[in-house]
C-alpha cells in the first residue's frame, strides 16, 4: 500500500510540475509575442496570395494589412487578377459566379490562418494548457488540439532563445471542409518577427492557396 501511495504522489508531483513548467513557457512566449506585436502596429504590409485549383494557379489576390488605432488587425483586399479566359453571356455569368464562389472560399480559408497566426493571450495560455511540448535543437515545439473548432489541431516552434514563432502547423474546419495550413515566420534586421508564407491545402475544392507577405513598410506617425 505505501508503494502504491509513493508511485502516485510521484505521479502527481511529476505532472503539477510538468503543468508549472508549461504554464511559465505559455507566460514567457506570450508576453515575447506581445511584445513583438507591439512593434509590428508600427508596420503596414500586403499579402499576395497565388490560388491553385488542380495545380494550376487561377486567381490572385492582393491584401492590405495593417493594425487600427484601436490595436486591431485590419484587412483589406485591393485587387484580384484571374488567369482564366472570360466567356461570353451565360456561360460568361456562370463563370463569373462560380469564380466569385472560389474566391470567397479562398478568403475565408486566409482568414482562418489569420486566427492561428495572430493567436490573443487567452488563446494562447489555453492552448499551452492542454498542449504536448517538447524540446529539440533550440527549438520548443507544442502541439495541442480543439483551439478554435472540435477535433482541430496546431503545431507550433518557438525560438528557445527568443520565445517568438519560428513555424505553425495547423489542420483545422471551414465549414465541414478539411484545411491544412503552414505559416513560417522571419525577422526583420531589427529583431522583429513577422510571418513570411503561408501555405494552404483544401483538398475538398482541390485548392492550395501560396500566401506571401511582402513591401512592409513603418507607418507615418
């Protein structure tokens, strides 16, 4: 019986501290992310996102972002360009339609990546709460599931020395379809992290949307 008591309070001890030791790295790695979101609402930048449909790229579409006075993400999509030939009367309408329905998707699939690449501090220390981490080459790495939908699931690694983003992995649900994402991150020369590509699959519209975030610039004051 003492055996059995010692093997559990062991147990216990281990996994109390196991939390303490996840619930000190989701502290660390959130106040670095806040801290670096903070420098980055001084930035303004635009995504070029390249939408494949069976391999063949069909529809470009170029987004503003910047952070309001407010301290919000503020997105906005300036101009689309399509490959695709326009055909004439119906058929033309037809096109268009089911072109615009493509586009929606694909908008809606950026927007979800936009939710795990910007994740708030709540989301964050809920995540880390029930999440696996591991260590490896400098690099944390945490996986956890059900963040934002039931049955979804986010990998991400973190510089041990920084604790910013270096790359996330998600699958996720838009609507009952399947998307995976991968979003890699970068630094400016100033030390700031920034997320650099992103990538999505969403094999139900045999999509895949190559994202690249590019001409950031600091706002005037």
């Amino acid at each position: 019986m003492k055996n059995i008591l010692f093997i559990l309070l062991t147990f216990l001890s281990v996994l109390v501290y196991a939390q303490s030791g996840n619930e000190k790295l989701a502290l660390a790695i959130s106040n670095a992310d806040d801290a670096n979101t903070e420098k980055l609402k001084a930035y303004a930048w635009k995504r070029k996102s390249d939408i494949s449909i069976n391999g063949e790229v069909k529809l470009t579409i170029y987004t503003e972002f910047s952070f309001d006075a407010q301290g919000k993400l503020q997105a906005k999509i300036t101009d689309a360009d399509s490959d695709v030939k326009q055909k004439r009367g119906l058929r033309g309408r037809a096109q268009r339609s089911a072109a615009e329905d493509k586009a929606d998707y694909a908008s809606k699939a950026l927007e979800l990546s936009t939710a795990y690449t910007f994740m708030t501090k709540g989301q964050l220390l809920d995540f880390f709460g029930k999440a696996t981490v591991s260590e490896k080459d400098g690099l944390v790495e945490a996986t956890g599931e059900n963040i934002y939908v039931k049955g979804d699931k986010l990998t991400i690694w973190v510089d041990k020395n920084t604790n910013l983003y270096t790359k996330k992995k998600f699958s996720s649900l838009l609507g009952k379809d399947a998307v995976d994402g991968e979003i890699n991150y970068e630094k400016f020369s100033s030390g700031v992290n920034h997320g650099s590509t992103t990538v999505l699959n969403m094999p139900a519209q045999k999509m895949k949307i190559d994202a690249k975030n590019q001409d950031y610039s600091q706002k005037v004051k």
